[in-house]
C-alpha cells in the first residue's frame, strides 16, 4: 500500500501512462493473426492477390490450391506437391503454395527444407494470417518440432 | 553285281542314318540354343522423351495459334470428326478429342476439350469427362534416347492391331501361315513354279516364322547354311510357340523404313511416324499401305516415292479384296484416297541441345543399359513456347546482324537457355542457331569469358557488407602493378566519372568503379559470391576476375542468375520432373528443393540495381518493350575486344541468358547490349505468367534520395529518386531541398516504431 503522502508523485507517472497509452493505441486495435490452420481446412480463406493481374486466371490458381489443401489433408503428398509446383509455374508469388510444401516438409522431418519454404513464401506472401502461419513455421522448424 | 548294289545300299544307309544321326543331334543343340535366346531376347526399346504438357485453363494467356502449334507437334491432326488424335477450329473455338495419355500421375482417358479464346487469351475450358480444371494436352515428344543399333520402336500388342491389318500381311507375306509349322513346302514349290516362269526372283518363298528368325537372331548373310539354319530353327520356333506369339512379336520386329541414321521398327512406331496415329486407329489403306512397304522400305518410302508406294499399296488392297478379305466396293474407295501421310513439317522439329541436357541428367542417375532396355518415358520441362521462341529470337536476331555487318558478322553463332527460376525448370535450351541439328552444344560447352556479367557479384558482395545503393564509389583512374606489368581498367567510354551512387556504377557497367570496389571487398569475397550464386567452378584468384575474366557456360550463368531473380534463394536447374518405367510406374521424381542463400533485403537492393541498368542503364534500348508493370532486370556482358556479346536478366518468374559468339574467338561488331539484349528482350517479352514479384522486405525502406550525391531528399524536389535502404543504413543528411513537413514525418516515424 502506497503512503498518501507519495501518491502525488504518483501523479505525473499516470498521466505519462495513459497518455503514452492513447497515443499508441489511437485508432488501431492490434489485431493477433488467426490460427489459419482450421480456416485452411476448411476452406474459407480468403484469396488475396493484389499484384497479381486479376484477369490473369487467379480462378485457376485457386482452384489448384483447393486441390492441393484436399490432397495434403488426406496425406496424399505426391498430389500436394503437384498442385504446387503446377501454382508456381503460373502464379510465383503465390505464398499458400509455399506453405503445404513447408507443410510436407514438416512432415517428412525435413525441418531445414520447411524453414526455407517457409522463407520463401514469406519473401511473397500478402495475407497477414498465413505470413503468421508462415512465420509460425520457421519457428517450429527452427526448434525442430511439429 | 548284285553284291556291289547290296554294298552301296549298306553304305548309303549308314551314312542315312549318320546324317540323321547328326541332324537329331544339330536339332537338340539348335533347340536348346533357340530356347536360350527366346528367354534372353529382349527388344531394344528407346528412352521417349515428352516436353511439359499443356495445362489449359480459363484465364490464361495463350493464342489459339500457339496450341494449335503445340497439337501439331504432338502430333494431332486438323479434320472434321471425332477421332482421338484431331483437333477442329470454329472461329474462336477450339476442340480437340485428345488420345489417352498415360502421364506420370495416371492416366488421363480420351475426351473431348473444347477452348474458347478472345484474342490471345482462353476465356473458356470444357471437357467432356467434367474436370475442366484438371485438363492437360498431350505432351509432345521431343525426342528418343536411342541405342547404339539405333533402332526405334514402339511396342504394340497383337490384340491392338487391326484384323485388316493381320490379314494385309498374311495375304501378302504368308498366305499358308495358320497351316505351315514354320516352313511352308506349298510356298516354296509355288516360288519355285513363278520364278522360272518370270526366269528371275520375283517371289519369295519365306514364311512370317522364318522372317522372324532371321531378323531376330540371325545375320543377314546370304548362304546356305544360313539358309538351312533359319529353316530348322523356324520349325524349332513353331513347336515352342503359338501363332499368335509368333505374329506378335512379327509386327514389333519388322523392319519397316529408315529415318536418317533411325530404323523404325515395328507397326506401332512407323503408325505413329507416318500417319500420326496409334496402331489401333489405322483405316485399311493405312494399314495396306505398311504391308505394302515391307517388300522393300526403301524402294517403297512412300515420303521420297509416293507413286511407287500408292501404286504398291493398291495392290495389296485389291489382293485383299481377291482373297475375299475385303469387299469389293471398300476396296475401291480405300484405293481413291491419298497417302493420307502426317504433315512431317511439324513433327521435324528437333531439340538436339535440350535432349543434351536430358541426357547429362540422366546419366548421373542411370546406366546405359537401363536407358536401352527399359522403354523409359522421361517428361521433361521444356516449354515448346519458350523454346520454339527462343530459337526464333536467336536465329532472327543473328540474321539481322549478318544483314547489317556483312562479313564482320559472318560466323557469329549463340546459345539461348531459358529457366522458370521459381521452380528450376529449364524451358528452354538453344545450342547455335542451326538449333535443329545436333552438334556443338553451346549452351553447355561454349565456356566463354562472362565480362560485366560478374558485377552482380561484386555489389552483392558490396550490398551484403554494409554498403547501400547509394554509396559514393570512385571511378577515378586506378592502376595496380601486377606480375604482368601495370594494369589499368578502363572503362567502355574511355572515360572516368569521379564518384557515383553504386547504383549507378551498376546500371551503366563501370569497370573502373567495379575494379576498385572489388579490391577493397577482396577478390576472395567476390569468389565466394560467385560461389553461393551458384556457380560451381574454380575460379582465377586475380584481378581480372573482377572484370569478369573467368570462363563460364551459358547455363552456368543461368544458374547464378536464377538464384538472383529467386530472391536468394538456390535452387538447381533442372530438365527433368519425372521419370517412369514403360508401365507407367514412377521411377524418379526430381521435386523442387531450395538453398536460401543471400537474405531476401540485400537481393531486394541489387535485383533494384539491375532494374536500373534496363531504366538508364546498359540495357535501357529494351525499355519500352516491356508492358506497364512488368519490371525487368538484368546486366549485359561484352568482353575484351567484343569478343563475346552477352546479356543475363529476368523478369518476376523468368531468368534467360543469351550469348553471341563466334567459336573462333573473333571480335564481333556488337556489345552485350547491341547483340545479345535485343535477342534476350525477344524471348523474355513473350512471358505470359502471372506477375508476382517479391514483397518489399520488412526491414527494407523506400526512401527518397538526391540521385547524385546519395543525400536525402524528398518527393518532388529535382533529381529525387525512390531507393530501397535496410534499416539503418539510411542516408542521415540531407539536400537543401528536402522539405520540413519531411523531417517531421521521419522524426515521427522514427519514434513509433
């Protein structure tokens, strides 16, 4: 318990604080990355391509990536990697491309190759949740966990 | 008397029995040895190589001209109808009824695809089987891996081939063969009969079983014992195997034309050659028309003698309508139609220095002797876009040259490889400009000194050590005593600039300023540069080096530059994705792996530099010939002399390297930005793939400089320009123009971060 007779110099400190406070904070709530994991399962992520020429046939590439999610959770590997390598030759900067072979990686125990996928799709990547998953990547690698 | 007769009856029976005696005998060993060679005996089936297949989707950049092309080469015929094999076009729409292709992730069945295109852009994509996403043309064959007896086959079974075909052959060839075992005595007295009739061979009395022992294990020596051989083992052959057996292996065996130093064997492969078509879609006077080659391949090549061949043909048409084999009325209208032959324009087409490549892959992962024997279908990556494209730009740009500088051009020869850098992929390789023929590899084996093509090098190793884009760099007179004398670079203009932004020695290639940034950096880094680049090859530890005295291929530098364009990041280039046996299972994959190398900020500040040298610098005449948005990059290369004319680049998916030559070392009349870049520009221009270029890095600024003395500036004030700087590196003074509303803006920056 703090003596009354100090609380005035307590004063200015709470004042610093909470004007420190407002400044940082005014207007722009930090927002913590959504684990993209289940939404990727799931299918509802959304596909963002800002340098990408949109009638370039970004459907085309996102049908690839759908194939490809389907293919990674049912382990089929060969076909992830397919419809990866099909993604990249016609759209590079695609960075969810990077991520299931980063994916595969982790899965195969070949942490250097994931951390470097992963590096590699953050190099491109434009969706703040996946370069959170990315990033998350290259941590976990780093540790040589899953 | 009588006992001289009884004498010469004993004798002449015991040397009967003797020679029977001897002939069992001969029969057992000839038996056993024909039973040795038949479980031995294994057909020398040719490695086929495909290029990538064409993945077709709504969205995409591709003229209908340009799959047209690739169908043709792939074989596909233009007709109406809906035979597997062909292709129709109907304004903008184009069907194609593709064949079944086994491709190394299964097999895609027959369908029907129809594309519908608005200008030079697909629109729309339907198959009849559903999956119009999942659709890929048939790759076209690039080429066979053959071996050393240089004969070519495709294996097909008798059950694939059609019964007017089997009956054309037997008609002609063997009329007695479901009857005879092995020899016929009918056909021999028939021969016998007609070539004394004729008083000259006109018939021969061989069956299908005797033309097989003869083509399968025997010498084509002509003499009686030969003769007597192939009799016996053809009776040997019969009691061992069936009819059928026997037709089967007939129709994969014969030998039907010559194809340069090629034989085409067997009905699948001279199908497929001639006509474009499987075995098994043959009409009666295609299949008439191979029977009909039989009795001589060269005297009937129906490509150097349609008449002869046509008019053999018809013969056998109408002895198949004799022996009731075909009506009389068919026959008449299979006898109205032409050759019918595949247009071989297309087909002609030959990749000797891309096949170089496949082959050097290939022989670090398999013998020889499994490429002879295994019927391996190896599916590389050429793009036939890229290379038919490459080789164009290559041949046209040589040409105009040779127009423009007469004799000072004569002899001026080049190489062309193209990579996909995201994935390692080489589209395209090009080893001269007679790309068609097999010979000097240039793109592998022309080791040729690489000139500017080094500085990359050089400011990485600069950027990578604390300098920025904007560092001032002497290009003051330098010399240095060597072991040779003094040597003094100099500079391609004769000139010397004082200081400039390191940028700026890039884009407009300074040696002097390159030189002495080198020497201050150590050559020793600047090797090592080269090496994480890389470049693979010991390298000379001398001054020199940094002017780029150092022989390199053009794949070799292609190597280097794709780990450049790929933000760092080394991948090895391939040729090859997959390889598998002749049943289609996998053998070999070769999935794409990645090296980071160099970090993402500091490629990030020199792939700025080398946008520079196409914005102001060397290769500033291909500027405009880039659409709004594509930012292209590069350096061009010119050695002593203007020996070699050399220009390394990429844009955001796609690095080409081009060199010009001449393979006697003479000067040529052109730099790297008057010879190579226009060749390089052509090829590149065409890129068709999503744009998509590395992020700014997180630690990477864009800040506004004075583009002379490196100073901060501001937007709008005179000579500003946009430079990236990693964080902290940034300029700290600046030039009197640069506004208060600035500094303010820094200062506030600086605070929140």
């Amino acid at each position: 318990m703090v003596p009354v007779k100090y609380a005035r110099h307590l004063i200015p400190v709470a004042l610093f604080s909470l004007l420190s406070g407002c400044v940082s904070n005014t207007g722009r709530e930090e927002e913590k990355p959504v684990d993209i994991y289940d939404q990727l399962k799931n299918n509802n992520v959304q596909y963002v391509t800002e340098e990408q020429v949109p009638e370039s046939g970004p459907e085309y590439v996102r049908l690839n990536m759908v194939e490809a999610r389907a293919a990674y959770f049912r382990k089929d590997f060969v076909n992830v990697t397919k419809y990866c390598n099909r993604t990249l030759t016609v759209a590079p900067a695609t960075a969810e491309a990077y991520y299931w072979l980063a994916r595969i990686a982790v899965d195969q125990n070949d942490f250097q190759q994931a951390y470097t996928m992963a590096s590699k799709g953050l190099t491109v990547v434009k969706d703040p949740n996946m370069k959170a998953e990315l990033q998350r990547i290259q941590t976990m690698t780093q540790m040589g966990s899953r | 008397m009588a006992r001289f007769f009884s004498f010469l009856r004993s004798v002449f029976l015991r040397l009967a029995l003797l020679a029977l005696v001897v002939l069992v005998f001969a029969a057992f060993y000839m038996d056993a040895w024909l039973i040795e060679k038949l479980n031995a005996k294994q057909w020398t089936v040719p490695a086929t190589v495909y290029a990538r297949p064409l993945e077709v989707y709504a969205g995409q950049v591709l003229s209908q001209e340009a799959v047209v092309n690739e169908l043709k080469a792939a074989g596909y015929r233009s007709m109406m109808g809906r035979q597997a094999g062909t292709f129709t076009v109907a304004g903008n729409t184009l069907t194609v009824h593709l064949r079944p292709f086994r491709f190394w992730d299964g097999l895609q069945p027959a369908q029907s695809v129809s594309l519908t295109f608005a200008g030079d852009r697909i629109t729309a994509v339907r198959s009849s089987r559903g999956r119009a996403a999942d659709v890929r043309l048939e790759p076209m064959e690039i080429g066979r891996i053959h071996t050393e007896t240089q004969e070519d086959r495709l294996l097909v079974r008798l059950q694939d081939v059609p019964q007017h075909l089997v009956d054309a052959l037997i008609i002609t060839e063997d009329r007695y063969f479901y009857s005879h075992h092995g020899v016929s005595p009918r056909a021999i007295v028939r021969a016998l009969f007609v070539n004394t009739r004729e008083g000259k061979v006109v018939e021969g009395a061989s069956t299908l079983t005797q033309q097989l022992i003869k083509n399968f294990f025997l010498e084509s020596s002509r003499s009686y014992s030969r003769k007597l051989m192939e009799i016996l083992l053809a009776v040997l052959l019969e009691i061992h195997v069936d009819k059928k057996a026997i037709l089967g292996a007939y129709i994969n065996e014969v030998f039907v034309l010559q194809d340069g130093a090629k034989a085409i064997h067997g009905f699948g492969l001279a199908s497929q050659y001639l006509f474009g078509l499987p075995v098994s879609s043959l009409s009666v006077e295609q299949g008439a028309l191979l029977i009909a080659m039989l009795k001589g391949p060269s005297y009937y090549n129906p490509l150097r003698f349609p008449e002869r061949a046509l008019e053999r043909r018809n013969l056998v048409l109408k002895l198949m309508a004799r022996e009731g084999r075909l009506g009389a009325r068919e026959a008449e209208i299979a006898m109205s139609k032409p050759l019918g032959l595949l247009d071989r324009k297309e087909m002609l087409a030959s990749y000797p220095a891309y096949l170089d490549v496949v082959r050097r892959q290939l022989r670090r992962d398999y013998s020889d002797e499994s490429l002879r024997l295994d019927g391996l279908r190896i599916f590389s990556n050429m793009d036939p876009q890229w290379q038919w494209r490459s080789q164009r730009e290559l041949q046209q740009g040589i040409m105009q040259l040779e127009s423009r500088y007469a004799a000072k051009a004569s002899g001026i020869d080049g190489a062309v490889v193209a990579v996909d850098h995201a994935t390692g992929n080489l589209l395209a390789v090009v080893g001269g400009k007679a790309s068609r023929h097999s010979g000097f590899n240039r793109a592998l084996d022309a080791k040729r000194p690489i000139g500017s093509l080094v500085k990359p090098a050089i400011y990485l190793a600069a950027l990578g050590g604390g300098y920025t884009l904007s560092s001032q760099i002497s290009d003051a007179e330098f010399s240095m005593k060597t072991h040779n004398g003094t040597w003094r670079p100099q500079n391609f203009d004769r000139q010397y600039h004082g200081d400039v932004p390191l940028y700026l020695a890039l884009a407009k290639s300074y040696n002097v300023a390159a030189v002495r940034l080198g020497m201050t950096l150590g050559i020793g880094q600047v090797s090592k540069t080269l090496g994480r680049l890389g470049v693979e090859e010991a390298l000379p530890q001398l001054p020199s080096l940094l002017l780029g005295a150092v022989e390199l291929s053009p794949m070799q530098v292609a190597q280097a530059y794709s780990t450049i364009a790929n933000a760092g990041f080394y991948t090895p280039l391939k040729s090859i994705r997959e390889i598998t046996d002749g049943k289609g299972r996998v053998l070999k994959r070769y999935p794409l792996r990645l090296e980071q190398r160099f970090s993402p900020d500091v490629i990030y500040l020199l792939d700025f530099a080398l946008q520079q040298v196409i914005r102001e610098g060397t290769g500033s005449a291909v500027r405009e010939q880039f659409r709004p948005g594509v930012r292209p990059a590069g350096k061009t290369g010119t050695t002593n002399d203007q020996r070699d004319s050399w220009f390394a680049g990429y844009d955001a998916n796609k690095s080409v390297v081009v060199w010009l030559g001449q393979d006697d070392n003479r000067p040529l009349p052109v730099t790297g930005g008057s010879g190579a870049l226009p060749v390089w520009a052509g090829v590149i221009a065409g890129n068709t793939a999503i744009e998509g270029r590395a992020n700014v890095p997180d630690n990477v600024r864009m800040i506004w400089i004075d583009r002379h003395s490196g100073l901060l500036s501001a937007e709008g004030c005179p000579d500003a320009m946009l430079i990236p700087y990693t964080a902290g590196t940034e300029p700290t003074e600046s030039v009197a123009c640069a506004t208060t509303s600035h500094k303010v803006m820094n200062w506030f920056e600086k605070w929140f971060q």
